[in-house]
C-alpha cells in the first residue's frame, strides 16, 4: 500500500513539474495566447467588432391592416459591421405561413445584404405577430426579425 502511494505521488509530481515547464511563448503581459479559443480575436485582439455584425435598417415591421388570403412580403436589409466575412446560415420562420429568403454567400465587412420575408395570411384573421430568425456566424448568433398584421376577414 505504501509503495502504491508513494509511486502515486511521484507521478503527480512528475506530471505538475513537466506542466510548469511547457514551451509555450507569452505575450509581453504574460498571457498565453493559445488560450483563446476565437480565432478572429486572438488574431487581432484589439479590433473593435472582430467579428461579424449586423447592423438592420430596422428588425420589426408592421404592414398595418391587410386582406385575408393576401400575401405580403417585406424586406429587412442590414449592413455588416463587423471585420470578419458573415455567413448566414440558416433563417426559420415561426410558422409555415411565413417564407424566408436570403443569399447563402458570405458578406464581407461594410457589405450589405437582405433578408425577404413573405407572410401569406390565408386563414389568419386578426392581429397577427410573427418572427423570424436569423442564425449567422454574429455574436449573438441568432437575431429575430419580426413583423406584425391586423387580418381583416373575408367576407
């Protein structure tokens, strides 16, 4: 049992004294920059909005009152004003009366892009509050876009 235990510690030496004597190379205030995890930050870490940014002219839109059966499209443009390329990846709806569309290519930084949203209120009389959201290499990454409607039912 003693013998067990002294090799035990012996090992647990050995591993925290090789550990202290790595070779990894500090920063001038002695941080080790493999830590960081974000490669866009850790390449420039200095950088105001490293990363990808939306900027939306506006992310809710009311299309006021409209006809039942009648669909509607509205497009909610932005700018990217981060200083990395975005990449949108996906974009879901709340509901299937609602269809999204956008351009699946990168936006490089200043680039400005769009997102369509198309609302078709068949069966959808009354007030009506929608959204839609939008998943992109952003931090956060997921903004949500919404829209509402007053429906007036056919007669």
């Amino acid at each position: 049992m003693k013998k067990s235990l002294v090799i035990f510690w012996l090992s647990v030496a050995t591993l925290a004294l090789s550990s202290c004597n790595s070779n990894s190379q500090k920063t001038s205030n002695g941080v080790d920059p493999s830590i960081a995890d974000n490669n866009k930050t850790a390449g420039n870490p200095g950088a105001e909005n490293p990363e990808p940014k939306f900027q939306f002219d506006h992310e809710e839109w009311d299309f006021g009152k409209i006809n039942e059966g009648e669909e509607v499209k509205h497009i909610y443009r932005f700018t990217n004003v981060g200083n990395e390329d975005m990449v949108i990846s996906q974009v879901n709806a709340t509901c299937g009366c609602t269809i999204p569309r956008w351009n699946r290519e990168p936006i490089p930084p200043g680039g400005e892009g769009e997102i369509e949203v198309k609302f078709n209120s068949k069966n959808k009389p009354g007030n009506q509050v929608k959204s839609v959201t939008v998943t992109a290499n952003t931090v956060p990454p997921a903004t949500i876009l919404t829209f509402k409607a007053t429906v007036l039912p056919a007669s």
